[in-house]
C-alpha cells in the first residue's frame, strides 16, 4: 500500500516534534495515557447529548501492555475511537489537536478538560518506537482502520479487524545503542513508576498484568508462575478531595507516598481558589531539613498538575527562596503550557498563584509561631536559616514578610525569642536592639564585650548562625529600633560617673595608647581606654558596618575574600595588667612593647581569630614569665 505523506511542509517538522521538543523520551507514556483519557473523556461528552450513546465510568479503562518477545509496548483504551477521516485529520497533520477540535465542535465549555492541545503528544512515541501501528473503531461506526508509520517519510490508512470500540497504540520499541537503554520502556515495574509519577492522578483506571508467582493451593515451597492485573494510578488526587473527608493521617501517608521525606511533616496547606485563576494546593511544611537541603545540589519547587497529568517535577517559580524547604503541588487548569507540556510559559496566572502560595505559607508559620510555640522552634532550628539567607540575599526586600519569623537566642530569657518580643522589653532609655555575634552561645557567653550590657541590664541578642549578622545588617532596623553589635566601638549607653570617671584618659594615658597604636601600627585602628571592660584585660571592637564575626565568615568562604573589619584595641584601665604596662612604659622599653604584642595576640585568640605567628607569641609568653 503506498504511504501517504504527512500535510506538512517539511520532514524536518517532526524530527524536530521527536528530538528537540521533549527533553526526557519518557514523556511519550504520558502523551499516550493523556490521549487515551480524552478519548474516553469524548465518549462521556458525547453521552450528554446523545442518548444512544451508553457511557457507564466502570467500563472505561486504559491498559498498559509490554511484550518483552516481540518489543512492542500497546498502550489501549476503551474511549470513542477515530473513523478514517479522524485518523487522517488527527493523526495525518502534525500539530492538528483532535481533543481541541472536538471540544470546539461540540460547544464544550472551559469547565469541561480535555487534555490535549497541541496535537503533538501522539509523536513523541516516535522517540522509542521504529514504528508506531494504531488500531482504531468509532463509536457508532461498524469499521475498523489501522494506520501505521515509521516516521517522517510518511503513513498508510487501511481498513482491519477490531472488536469494540475504541483505540489501540502498538509502539515497536527500537533497539538499544551504547547511548540509549530502550529496554526500560519494556520493563513492567519501570513502567507501573513512570504511571505512578507522571499520570498517578488520571481519571480512569490505568492497569497493567504484572508476571508475577503465587504459592501453589496446597504446597508450602512451590510456586507457579501468576498474571496479577493491577491498577496503576489513584486516579481521584488527595488535594481534590474535601477536607471533611479527610484525616491527619491521610495527608501524612500522601505525604510518605511521594517520598517527600521520612519524617512527619509539621503543617499541611489544603486549600482551593475559584477566583481569577482556579487551583487547588496541598503543601507540607517539613519537620526537618532533607540532607541536601543546604547544599547547592538542592533544587526547590512544587510539583505542578494540569488536569491531573503532571506538567513539572519541580517548578521553582511556585515557591519563593524563603520558603523553598515546602513541599507539595499545584493543579491548575488555567496555566500556559508550552507545546510539548514539560514547561511552563512564564504568566500573570502563574504570578497570582504563586503570590497565593507565598502568603498562605506565610499564615501558616504566623500560626505556628503564635499557637504552637514548641513546634515553632523545632520548624525554625531546620529551616530558620533559609529564611535568614533569604532577607539578606534578597537585599531587604523579604524584610516586610520574615522578619516577624526570626527567632534568636536572647540572654535573659536563655532561649529563642523574636524580635518583636525583644522590643516589648527593652528599657525605657533604650535606643538599640543589642546583638553579639559568635561560633556559640558558650562562647557568647564568655565575650569580655558583654561586661557593661549584662552589668546595666541590657538583653542581649545571640548570633550564632554564619548568615545571622549579614541579615541583621540587611533589616537594618527593626520597630523604629536599629541593631548595635557589642563589639562596636561606641555602644551609646550613658555610663555611671564611677564608670564614666574610670574610662577618662590623662596625658600619660594618651601616651601610652599612642604609643601602643604606633607600635601595632597597621594591625589597629586606634587604641582606646575602654568603657566596657570590667574584669578583663583587652578586648576588640571594631568601627563601620564590617564587624569582626563578619570577617572571619567572609574569609573562611571558598573564595578566601581578603577583607579586614576596622579593629579597635580597648584597655581595661582598672586591671592589673594596665598598671604594669604603664610601669613598662616609663621603664622599659622593650617590655612594653613586649606586653603589647601578648595583648593584642589575646585579643585575637578571645575573637576566634588566629594570630600570625603562634611560635612568636608562646615566645612572648616564656619571656614574659621569666
């Protein structure tokens, strides 16, 4: 029978249908199973308006059947079927939609699905097949056609043999190469996933025999070879169903299903919107992060549904960086979707969704924090960085909807409180949210920097995250209140007059902290008495917007950034140690200089930072001691 040619200009056309359109060869299951639900959905639609036509929901199937022995893979349906003419219209011009056109025909409104649109789904079986056989009789017609075809060069019509209507798709599977595994799409249990990932929640039952073996009736070690058909998909997705209708258990066993962690999630999100743009929601809120959440291989993202075929694994644009630790989906029949279905065509519904999403998270956490303190703290120990990460990188502009969320460490309450409930407490005169920033709150604990602050009474924020003081810097200020590090130079707080009288400088001081800053020389600064210290010796503060915690942090990154905070040596004038270095001053050169070196490499160790030389400094301690 000589072939027809397909009524497109060029050969070209579907090459590129086949090997540019999808990016995974997998798709092609999908596009077949979406076509087969439409034809089944055609015949319901059908039955609306003709009463001749009987369409009873249990009698519809679509069937999977892989043939190992003979490498065809059928994909059968029990749905309207094409007559001749359809073949030729459907199947005979690339990028013609029969689902589209049936739809226009029969007045079919926007509330009634039909999955396909394009036209272009049925081709994709060309990225597996050497050739494709369709098998197909109308609804109403006593005829039966087979059309069949190897690809661009072309496809012949003609009539065969077919009980029932309906459809049957007969994929030859090529053979495999060194690059490509084609056996896979012979496999049953590769195939059961693929259903289960990209068409799980198709509205018709999908079944598949699966070979399998039984206990022989009777013996205890023998078994017989056994044809289990299955269904394959749930069909009816959780997110469409009522709440009502549903438990905790529910959402947690979807939750596991999906394989979206092995803990139990903290807050599902089940929600429907009927406005502008229609969707349905089903988030979770995970109880801990996975362990690839803070790494770069972590890839965010909700899984987005049309008419229950699943469009994207993981479309990012859903989810804010803020928020990207939620996981879930969107259904949504109102999107763009491009030609080939895989991806989404940026939109203004897509946009409105994913504000929705934003704020409905957002809700949910106010919720938590407000109600449920306790699982607030477990939520935010996991992901409470992320968010951190998310105000500074977004340069302020996640300000307005996290930073009601933060929780730090607090020094009076000796737990995680927020920056609301920081400011409900501070004193009368205060003008600053005091934070101080370290590698833990042990050590926190033990800054020489906290002295005066804890003595007067003043709570004390601590920042132990590496992102924690870059995000403070970001929000800047907070109720009308700005942030202060305790390591900054000048902490603004009136002193007593025994303090304030304590901390002046006379000329012979002067002196010596002029002399101690040209000897450091370009390591500080300045030099400065201090008003802080009570029982330490030294300390370092530093002056500007780089603090000391924030150098260390930016040069431990890979990419060793050579910047230095502007550091401030301040002496504790009341100590002992003062008294001899003023000693050393008047009467020994070299000891002073001596001492000197011994305090500032103190300072640094107290900081975390490391000192140039450590044999140079247990040098400076020996001779010091003798």
């Amino acid at each position: 029978m000589a072939k027809k040619q397909f009524k497109t200009e060029s050969k070209q056309l579907l090459n590129l249908m086949i090997n540019s359109i999808y990016t995974h060869k997998e798709i092609f299951l999908r596009e077949l199973i979406s076509n087969a639900s439409d034809a089944i959905d055609k015949l319901y639609y059908k039955a609306l308006t003709d009463e001749s036509v009987h369409f009873d929901r249990d009698d519809y199937c679509i069937k999977i059947v892989p043939d190992k022995q003979t490498r065809t893979l059928k994909v059968i349906d029990t749905g309207i079927g094409m007559t001749k003419e359809e073949l030729e219209d459907n199947l005979g011009v690339i990028a013609r939609s029969g689902s589209l056109n049936f739809k226009k025909e029969n007045e079919i409104e926007d509330g009634y699905d039909i999955i396909g649109q394009f036209g272009v789904g049925f081709y994709s079986a060309f990225m597996v097949a050497a050739n494709v056989t369709v098998i197909t009789k109308a609804q109403g017609s006593d005829e039966a056609y087979k059309w069949e075809s190897e690809g661009a060069a072309g496809y012949t019509i003609e009539p065969c043999a077919k009980d029932g209507i309906g459809t049957e798709v007969i994929l030859a599977i090529k053979d495999n190469t060194e690059e490509e595994n084609y056996d896979e799409f012979l496999d049953e249990y590769r195939l059961r996933a693929l259903v289960k990932e990209h068409s799980d929640f198709i509205r018709y039952p999908i079944k598949m025999d699966l070979h399998t073996t039984r206990l022989v009736e009777g013996k205890t070690n023998e078994y017989e070879p056994f044809i289990d058909e299955q269904i394959l998909n749930s069909m009816i997705p959780l997110w469409r169903k009522n709440k009502s209708e549903l438990k905790e258990e529910d959402y947690e066993q979807f939750y596991n299903e999906k394989h979206f962690g092995l803990d139990k999630p903290l807050k599902y999100i089940h929600t429907k919107a009927e406005g502008l743009v229609q969707y349905n929601v089903l988030l979770y809120i995970p109880e801990k992060a996975s362990y690839d959440y803070y790494t770069p291989e972590y890839e965010k993202g909700l899984e987005l549904y049309s008419n229950g075929v699943l469009i994207m694994k993981k479309c990012a644009d859903l989810l804010p960086d803020c928020f990207s630790f939620v996981r879930g989906m969107v259904e949504s029949d109102d999107l763009s979707l491009n030609i080939s279905r895989e991806m989404l065509q940026h939109n203004r519904q897509l946009s409105i969704i994913a504000k929705s999403i934003k704020n409905h998270i957002k809700k949910e956490l106010e919720n938590m924090l407000k109600n449920e303190r306790e699982q607030y703290e477990k939520f935010f120990s996991s992901f409470g960085r992320q968010m951190k990460f998310a105000i500074y990188q977004g340069f302020g502009n996640e300000n307005a909807d996290l930073q009601d969320l933060l929780m730090f460490y607090s020094s009076k309450e000796k737990g995680m409180v927020t920056l609301s409930e920081y400011v409900s407490r501070m004193k009368e005169d205060q003008k600053y949210i005091y934070f101080a920033s370290g590698q833990s709150i042990e050590r926190i604990d033990k800054m020489p920097q906290t002295e005066m602050l804890f003595d007067q009474g003043y709570e004390v924020l601590y920042l132990t995250d590496d992102v924690d003081e870059f995000a403070i810097r970001v929000i800047y200020n907070y109720q009308g209140k700005e942030f202060k590090s305790v390591s900054e130079s000048d902490l603004d707080i009136k002193d007593s007059d025994e303090q304030n009288q304590t901390a002046q400088e006379d000329d012979t001081d002067k002196d010596i902290l002029a002399a101690m800053k040209d000897y450091l020389s370009n390591k500080v600064k300045d030099v400065r008495i201090s008003k802080r210290l009570k029982t330490h010796p030294v300390c370092l503060s530093s002056q500007g917007g780089l603090s000391i915690e924030m150098e260390k942090i930016l040069k431990a990154m890979p990419a060793g950034q050579e910047i230095s905070a502007q550091k401030v040596l301040e002496i504790n004038k009341e100590h002992d140690v003062y008294q001899a270095l003023k000693y050393a001053y008047e009467n020994n050169k070299e000891k002073f200089d001596l001492m000197t070196r011994i305090l500032y490499n103190q300072s640094l160790l107290m900081e975390g930072l490391s000192i140039e030389d450590p044999t140079a400094f247990s040098d400076d301690i020996c001779a010091l001691m003798k």
